[in-house]
C-alpha cells in the first residue's frame, strides 16, 4: 500500500508540473494576444473598417496557483524527468 501512495504522489508532482506548463502557455499566448492582435484590430476600429459594432474581447490570465503536496512522505523530485 505505501509503495501505491509513492507511486500516486510521483503521478500527482507530475500532473501538477504539467498544469504549471499549460498555465504558463496559456498566459503567454494571452499576452501575445493582447500585444499583438488587438493592437492591430485597434487600428480597424480606429479607421472605421469594421463591418460589425461588436468588440474582440479578452481573455483573462489564469493566475491560479497549483498547490503543493506537503507531507515528509512525498517523494521530491527534480522536475526533469517522470
């Protein structure tokens, strides 16, 4: 039993790493979004060359933390491998 709660505590660092990963992808395409193409849908607006009153809205960053699993008999890992 205890080498199953190893082994699910290994799979929960690895699901956490990959959620910080996907976090991180998401802002940074947020702030792409923000810089670079609404500037440019801006500049349509300003000249008029929008067919449709409606605005392109934003997406909100994810600032969400994962938590952590604290406990001694956590196995730590170096965030590098499985």
């Amino acid at each position: 039993m205890y080498g199953r709660l190893r082994t699910y505590s290994g799979h929960l660092d690895k699901m956490g790493r990959g959620l910080r990963q996907a976090v991180d992808a998401y802002n940074s395409g947020v702030g792409s979004f923000q810089l670079r193409v609404l500037a440019q849908a801006r500049r349509f607006e300003e000249l008029s060359a929008t067919g449709n009153t409606e605005r392109i809205g934003e997406p909100n960053q994810i600032e969400n933390a994962v938590r952590q699993v604290d406990a001694p008999e956590q196995p730590h890992t170096t965030g590098t491998g499985d």
